[in-house]
C-alpha cells in the first residue's frame, strides 16, 4: 500500500508526537468503506493517526493515544487532536473535553468525540459537528465537503533504540580534558594564519549564536552568554559578528573565531543575503558589520576588505540546523541552503553540520544525552539531513547547547568539543590543499 499522506505531511505530524514514525494499517480504497474493514484493520494497534481526503483537495484528521475498540464507549485521552493541512503546514486543534476524546463505534470508521468521525455509518462520509470535545472551523478543516475520496489510518510506532551505539564516543572527564587541551595548543598548519575561523550558517532559531555562547561556557568553566541568543520568529543576530574564545578567565584566545551571522529564513528579501555570505567566505565583512537582508554588502562600505588575506577568510563552514525541524524544513529554506552549499564547494572550503537540540527532539536522549548514538531517531534525523543538505553522514555532528542550565554537564561538554575538533580537522585538510596550490604555483614559476 502507498500513502496518500506526503513525506512532509507525516514529518509535521510525526513533529507533534516525538520520535515515532507512521505505518500505514488502513487505507479504504483498498479495504473497503466500512466500519468492518476498519475496526479489522486497526483494532488494538495502539496509537493511530487517522486522515480523511475529499474531492476538495483537503488532507484532515485526527490522532488518538487509545487502541480502537467496539466497544460502544469513549475513551479519556487528553493528548488527543484533530488537524488539517493549509498546504503543507498542519493546524492542530487540541481535544477539549479529553473525557469524551474519542467513541468507539462499530458500524463507523475513527470517531473522535461527537465532533468529527470519518468513515461514517460506514460509508465514505465525514460526521462534521464542531464544538463538541474539539473546536475547529468547518470551512478551514475539510471546506464544508462531507464526502471522502480516500481514508487511512496509520499506526504511531516508537523508534527501537540500538543496544550499542552506532558510532562509539567516550564518555569520561579524562577524555573531556584532553580534547580541551588539543584545541588549547591547536596550531593551523599554515604560518600566515594564528586562528581558523570557522562560519556558522543556520536558520532563524537553529542555535547558532548558542553554540558560540555553549563552547565559551565549556572554556569558561560556567555557563555563560555573551552572543545575543533566545527565541524570535526574526533574528536576533543583525550584525556579522567574530567571537573569539579564550581559556579561562583572562586567559589567551583559543586558536578558533567563530563567525556570526543573521539566521536563513524562506523569504525572499529576509535574513541574510547569499552574496553577503560569499562576501563574509572571502574575507571581505568587518566585524561587526550591520547586516541588511534587503541591501547586499558594497565594496564602498566602512571597514570593507579589498584585498583580504587568507587570515580574514573563512578556513570551513558549519551548518547548524534544529534536529526538531530537520524533517520540516520550508522548500524555500532547503534551496537557499543548497545555493550556498555551491558557492562553498566552489571555493573548496570545508563543511559540516552541527545538528542541536536533539534532546527536545528525542525523549531517550533528553533522559540521557549519552544515549544519543543509541538513538535511532536522531541516526534518521542525521541520515535525512545528510540527504538534504548534500553532506556525508559523517559530516554531520549533533550537539547539545546550553538554554536552561545553570551549571555544566560534561557529557554535554564532550560533544560540543568533539564538534570543535572536528572543525580543526576539516580546517587542516583546507590548509593542506591551500600550501598544495602554493607550491605548484612558485614550481611552475
């Protein structure tokens, strides 16, 4: 059986559940239009997604935690809801009265309260009643169109968890020291350059300035936060900004400048400009350069670089991307990452991708940040951002920033810095090919 349902619309509504994926149980075209061929199907499976399509183009449903029965009662489930589609963006409507969530009835397909059952009296009608239990408006969820072109109701299953973790990681203060004091005495391999820079690149809300603000903390030795950092549907950051990192109180810069910049966002006309992007690649953006999504960078503009040195440039690029959010991201936002993922490897430059909040998006790793490599919802998130950004699977890093906490937890610790290690990695492969290209040029000469 194919689903009717888009990738995209089972990700947004996978979005709302954790880490769980949908299997398709029932689909009426195929195993009838009856309360029989439904209660067949999906009785006691356990949590269901149930969506109806009419002729009108609408995708609506509804959810419930509650295994289907006959048994003629409703079921309590205050986590029950019903959506809909407006395009490709799900509008969720809460149940209202969890005591009455949904009816199990025989001689009808999924029926959730008084309010809306599909498959009804078994046949390909919808119950529409709004206010009861749910509260939604007619025309919004399904057009005012009774009639079901096609039901499915798909069975929510949790991800199994690995018995060991798919990509080994030591989790011992030890190892949290001595990947410290690598980075401490790190040293780029070409003499011209005292400190890699590395640009972070990532949509509104991703985490960008947080990780800067995470890996100060880490050096720090408390959580600290000194990149402007929080929750905002613009960016917070408006400026391109270097932050250096430095050991300790007053101790020296660390041999690593973390570049800045306003998040990505779908619009056209919003968040940064991809020429400024290549301006910043190049070398060209002062710091602290106040960025304009409307007006690109002019070479006449104060503090512009005309001819900046390989110090000034970017030495590798980190995409930062919201694990929640992987599986959901606009088209829009996916192209623009794209554009200027070419215009990187145009200029040979290094890239990765720091995957954050994998807590939020997975309950076994918010138990537990070591049980991230364990997780087989992040391994999917990771393998679906590989796919999507154009990266290898090994490119791509999941960390953990500092939001809420007060005080550190190593383990959090042990993946920002792997994340840093990385980056010093990547960069000493790019200075390696720069001194390659220097060397045949002054052979030739």
């Amino acid at each position: 059986m194919n689903p009717l349902l888009t990738r995209s619309q089972q990700k947004s509504i996978c979005s709302q559940l954790g880490s769980v994926r949908l299997k398709l149980l029932y689909k009426a075209s195929i195993h009838g239009f009856t309360g029989a061929a439904f209660h067949q199907r999906c009785d006691n499976q356990g949590p269901t997604v149930s969506a109806g399509y009419n002729a009108s183009g609408y995708v609506f449903g509804g959810y419930t935690r509650q295994p289907f029965s006959q048994s003629g009662q409703y079921v309590h489930d205050d986590q029950a809801f019903l959506f809909t589609f407006k395009q490709e963006n799900l509008l969720k409507y809460p149940v209202t009265g969890p005591a009455n969530a949904v009816r199990m009835i025989a001689n009808s397909g999924p029926y959730f309260g008084d309010t809306l059952a599909l498959v009804n009296g078994g046949q390909a009608k919808v119950y529409s009643n709004p206010g009861n239990y749910y509260n939604f408006n007619a025309a919004e969820m399904h057009g005012n169109d009774l009639n079901l072109t096609e039901c499915e109701v798909y069975q929510v299953e949790a991800f199994k968890e690995f018995e060991t973790p798919w990509r080994p990681m030591i989790w011992e203060t030890e190892k949290r020291t001595k990947m410290m004091e690598s980075i401490k005495v790190y040293s780029p391999t070409l003499s011209s350059v005292s400190q890699l820079r590395v640009l972070l690149i990532g949509p509104v809300g991703a985490g960008k300035s947080s990780f800067f603000n995470s890996i100060n903390s880490v050096f720090r030795g408390h959580v600290t936060s000194q990149a402007i950092a929080g929750s905002s549907t613009s960016s917070l950051t408006t400026q391109f900004r270097t932050y250096s990192v430095r050991a300790g109180r007053g101790g020296k810069p660390l041999p690593i400048i973390l570049c800045d910049t306003m998040g990505l966002e779908e619009n056209t006309g919003a968040g940064i400009d991809i020429d400024d992007i290549v301006n910043i690649l190049k070398g060209h953006l002062p710091d602290c350069y106040q960025l304009n999504p409307s007006v690109a960078l002019q070479s006449e503009a104060l503090g512009y670089r005309k001819f900046p040195q390989i110090k000034d440039k970017i030495h590798c690029v980190a995409y930062v991307i919201d694990a929640c959010k992987v599986s959901i991201m606009p088209a829009k936002l996916e192209e623009k990452l794209e554009a200027i993922r070419r215009k990187v490897n145009i200029m040979g430059i290094p890239q990765l991708v720091l995957m954050t909040k994998v807590d939020e998006a997975c309950p076994f790793v918010s138990q537990d940040i070591r049980n991230i490599y364990k997780s087989s919802y992040i391994k999917e998130m990771m393998q679906e951002a590989s796919a999507r950004l154009g990266v290898p699977l090994s490119c791509i890093v999941p960390v953990k920033n500092y939001s809420e906490e007060l005080e550190l937890d190593p383990n959090c610790d042990i993946l920002l810095l792997t994340a840093i290690i990385q980056m010093l990695r990547f960069a000493d492969n790019y200075f390696d090919e720069l001194s390659d290209r220097f060397s045949n040029i002054q052979t030739k000469e």
